[in-house]
C-alpha cells in the first residue's frame, strides 16, 4: 500500500578559494569607503561656503552702514548749507553742491541696501530657511587664532585629512582590486558543497546521512574575455591614478 518517508535535509555551499570574488568584494568595500569620503567632502564645500556667504552679508550690511552714514553726513551739510545761504554768507552754489552730494550719497544707501538684501536671500537659500523668513545675523564674529604651522606642515595634514584625497586614495585601491578580480577570472577556483539529513520512514527510525562534496572550476576557453578586462581595469586604473595626482596638485596649489 502507499507509505510516506520522512526526510529532512540541510545543505551548505562555500566558495574555499575564489580569488576573482574577493578582489571584487574588496574592490566594493573600498568604493563605498570612496562613497563616504565624497560625501564629507561635498559637506564640507556646503560649509565653507555658507560660512563665506555668511561672511559676505556682514560685509555688504558694514558697507550700507557707512553709506548711510555719509549719506546723514551729506544730509547735515546740505542743510548747514541751506542755513548760510539764508544768512548771506555763501553764495547758491554751494548749496547746489551739497544737494547734488546728498542725492548722490542717497543713491548710494539704495544700491548698498539692495545689495545686502540679496546676499542675506542667498544665505537664507543656502542655508535652506524658508522663503520670506526673517533673521538676523550676529555681527560679532569669534577670535579664531592663525596656527603657527609651515607650508610642509600644512600639505601633510592635508594628505592626512581631507576627504577629497582619501577619497581619491580608495578609488585608486578599487581599481587595483577590480584588475586583480579580471586577472582572477582566469585562475582557478574551489568550491565545497555539504547536506546533512534524516530519513527514514518516520522520525523515530530516520537515520542521519551526509554528503560532502568538493569541486574545482578551472576556466579554460574565455576567448578574449579577460584580456579585454584586464585592458579596462588597466585604463581604469591610469585615469584613477591620474585623478588622485591631479587632487594632490590642487591641494598643493
């Protein structure tokens, strides 16, 4: 008559040996480290800039004060001017000349004063405020000591530190490893397989089985598959080099 058999299985594959996988597997750890120092980077740029904006706006608010300043100044003489007409002690031209002074010390608050506005608008979208809020700035700015360092001092740090470099420094190892990973393509590699089960025709009489299993995959015809990639990790590889010299010269510069 029918009868069912019991059999519970597990099974197990590891690759012992892949030397392509695991230069791509390091070659990806080393583009996401790339990844993070590109993004610090970008970070950075957003501050230094919203700093210097900040900075910006300080000044064109310092120049609309001196401009209405002289513009009061203008304003006081025009109307001392005014007075010693009336007292016939100089003649109207003067006083075409003070009011010619002050229109023209006027006209210079306004083109200040818009001036200033608009950089506080650009800081305000820089910063992502939302469109028609209003702030102000603190003008007092914190004493910040210039460091005694030389210029060599200067570009170690920078080697050492800046995001820019390091992240050019892990696409150039990402590449090494993506060449390495195409040269290993062309190398053998070694797998190893396991299950281990019960069977039997209830769970009380199954008996335990298991199976091992180890296999080499040799590649043998791959035309001219890993030449052309080791081409291309090669380029690759040049252009990654030529980017991280080209960053080292600009830090330097």
């Amino acid at each position: 008559g029918p009868f069912s058999v019991f059999d519970v299985r597990l099974f197990l594959s590891q690759a012992v040996v892949d030397l392509h996988a695991l230069h791509e597997a390091r070659a990806e750890g080393h583009n996401e480290s790339a990844a993070r120092f590109t993004n610090r980077s970008r970070r950075d740029l957003v501050s230094l800039l919203a700093a210097d904006m900040y900075l910006r706006v300080l000044a064109a608010n310092a120049r609309a004060e001196s401009a209405r300043a002289q513009r009061e100044t203008a304003q006081a003489l025009f109307t001392q001017a005014q007075d010693l007409k009336q007292s016939g002690i100089i003649a109207g031209i003067d006083v075409l000349r003070a009011q010619v002074r002050l229109s023209s010390e006027t006209h210079h608050v306004t083109v200040a004063e818009n001036d200033a506005q608009k950089m506080k608008l650009q800081l305000a979208r820089m910063i992502g405020l939302p469109l028609g809020q209003e702030f102000s700035l603190r003008q007092q700015l914190p004493d910040v000591a210039v460091p005694e360092i030389t210029l060599q001092q200067a570009l170690d740090r920078a080697y050492m530190r800046r995001p820019d470099y390091l992240g050019a420094i892990e696409r150039v190892r990402a590449a090494e490893s993506s060449r390495s990973a195409a040269l290993g393509e062309a190398l053998p590699a070694v797998h190893a397989s396991a299950d281990y089960g019960k069977i039997g025709l209830s769970p009380s009489t199954a008996i335990s089985t298991y199976t091992v299993v180890g296999s080499i995959t040799v590649p043998l015809l791959q035309g001219g598959r890993t030449q052309g990639r080791l081409i291309e990790a090669g380029a690759d590889l040049r252009a990654r080099h030529a980017e991280l010299e080209n960053v080292r010269a600009d830090i330097y510069y």
